[in-house]
C-alpha cells in the first residue's frame, strides 16, 4: 500500500491556482482585515476569518470553496451552499503550481499579512512526482525545482508563512515507488529546499512524512533525516488521507520519538469518519465514500508535539477520475456536500 497516492491531486489546480494568485495581486489582495474586515463582495462578503488565538491561518475569502458558496447562493441552492460553508470558512492551504510561484506566493501571503494572519502553503512540484499516478508530474529537472523554490521563498519574504513540503516526496524513496536513480537528487532537492525555507525569517516549514497506515516509522526516520528534517520545523502526516487524528497521533509520536522528539502537523481535513475500509487497497485514498470532515483547523491541540490540526488537503477537490469523480484538483461539488453533511 502506498501512502497518500495523489496527494496533492494536483493536476487540473495549476491553472486556477496562478489565476487566483493573479487575481489576489490585481485587487490589492482583497483579503478580509481584523477578525472580519473590509470586503469587495462576492464570496468576500460572506467569509471571514477564524479567531486568531486558537486559528492564526488565513481563511481565503475567494478560495474555491468560497466561490462555489457563492454560486450556489445564486442559484438558489441555499442549503448547499450552508454546507459547503463548512469548508469555506475555514483555512485551507493553497497549493502553489509551477507557473509564477512568486507571484502566487506573493499574492497569498500579502494577501494573509492584511488580514494579520499566516499563510499556508504546499509545495508539491518535486520531479518525477506522485509516481505515475493521478497527480504525476513535477518539475521538469533539478534545476528546474531549484528555480521553482527560488520564487516561492522570493514570494514570502519576510511575511508569516507555514510550509507543508512535498507530500509524499520522502515516503516514495522508501517504498520503492520512485526508481533509485532519482534518490540521491530527490534527497538534495528536498534539504535544499528546507534550508532555503527555513532560512526566512517568519516561516515554518514540515517535511512531509507520510501516514498512519502506509508502513513503519523505522522506515522512513533515517530518510527524513537525509532530507534536511533536522533542520526543518518538523513533519507533517495524513496529508490527502482519511487516517484518524488518534490514528496520526500515534504515528506521529513514534516516527516523532526517532527524530529528536520533532514535533509535528497532521491534516484532519477529511478524517472525520477514519479511513474506506473496502475495496482494493490502492483505491481506498482515491475518493472514498462515506468520508467527513475532521476537526477543524486550530493550534489548540493539547498535545505538546502536535503544532497543529491542519487543512491541507482542499475538501471538495477531486482526488482523480476515480469513482465518478473528475481530473485531479478539480471542484467536485457532490462530494463535498457529503463530506459537510458527515461531518455533522
């Protein structure tokens, strides 16, 4: 079993992404201020941000979520729209494509400084990505991931910003998915990475470290390290899978205790009713039935070595043509009512 196969379900967002990283720019980031703030109308109007205290990351009033509301108010469909409010109201990371990351990263994070919170973002462009699968892809070479990292740490600058690293980037050289001639230049890109990141000086950044249910923390711990953890921020687990918290809890704490006791991020976006239990094993991440939303997303974890629960994966968004569902990325509005609705 593979980890979270299509992680980012990435492909199909590259478009939409560095338009709304455009767009942010062009309107002055029209982001919500204070608790609440100023807005241009739209889907602007009816979202606002979370408390700062227990949710310091910035809830994008013109995300996807956000916009299908919006539509879906117009069209009369209220009861659909209050569900996919659930989603909309809360931070979710923006996952920067390769086309402009400067300017996207630009645009989210100026866009977050207005309205005094964090930006939350996810690279997800490593080379020779997501092994074949539904979100392949990545950069085209080594040189090519270097510029892309270029930009994105260009973008952020000095403003707040959390990094999530290359969701499954770590894991694929221990599974045996990604060929070994790729291993030793994976490794180099991704300390690369962290030290370019880490070297800002208001972000946070966690190399991706996979989930509960892919396999063993012995075997990926030594990896991690290769990777440049020792000098990231921490880990990240359950990004794009539906492991539950307790499930990720205790993944995270043995990977955690081989570490030097990093602390860690778990994604709680869509874990709300565990993990789809039937059918074959390498579908089971590929939009399953019967899932929900998890805890929403706060830096109120009562546990020490847990930073915070986290929306990384976008729910609602399409993990791939699987089950009905379209490319990878793209909105699958079916699909998040339902995640809303079982979250309840």
């Amino acid at each position: 079993m593979y980890g979270s196969r299509g992680a980012g379900a990435f492909a199909g967002r590259r478009a939409s992404a560095a338009v709304l990283g455009a767009a942010l720019l062009i309107t002055g980031c029209s982001s919500s201020g204070g608790e609440g703030g100023d807005s241009d109308g739209g889907a602007d109007a009816a979202i606002t941000q979370q408390p700062k205290d227990a949710n310091p990351f910035w809830v994008n009033p013109r995300g996807n979520a956000a916009l299908q509301m919006a539509d879906l108010e117009r069209d009369g469909k209220k009861s659909e729209a209050e569900q996919i409010r659930k989603i909309a109201e809360q931070p979710t990371a923006e996952w920067i494509s390769p086309e402009n990351p400067e300017e996207q990263t630009r645009g989210f994070t100026e866009a977050a400084d207005k309205a005094d919170r964090t930006a939350l973002l996810v690279l997800y462009n490593i080379p020779h990505r997501d092994c074949g699968q539904y979100s392949q892809g990545g950069a085209a070479d080594g040189d090519a991931y270097r510029s892309f990292v270029d930009g994105v740490a260009k973008g952020i600058g000095d403003r707040a910003a959390t990094v999530i690293l290359e969701p499954d980037a770590v894991l694929h050289l221990v599974d045996g998915c990604t060929p070994e001639r790729f291993h030793e230049e994976r490794y180099d890109l991704l300390s690369g990475a962290v030290a370019k990141l880490t070297g800002l000086k208001n972000t946070t950044v966690y190399l991706d470290a996979g989930n509960a249910g892919w396999g063993s923390p012995d075997q990926i711990h030594e990896p991690l390290k290769w990777a440049g953890l020792d000098r990231a921020d921490g880990f990240s687990v359950n990004v794009s899978n539906f492991y539950s918290t307790e499930d990720s809890l205790a993944y995270g704490k043995q990977l955690s205790a081989k570490v030097g006791d990093k602390p860690f991020v778990i994604d709680t976006s869509r874990n709300g009713n565990g993990p789809y239990t039937q059918g074959t094993a390498d579908e089971r991440w590929c939009n399953p039935p019967g899932r929900a939303l998890g805890e929403t997303p706060t830096t109120e974890t009562a546990d020490p070595l847990v930073d915070a629960y986290l929306w990384v994966k976008r729910p609602g968004e399409s993990d791939g043509e699987c089950k009905g569902g379209p490319k990878a990325g793209e909105w699958w509005e079916d699909y998040a009512v339902e995640l809303a609705k079982a979250g309840d």
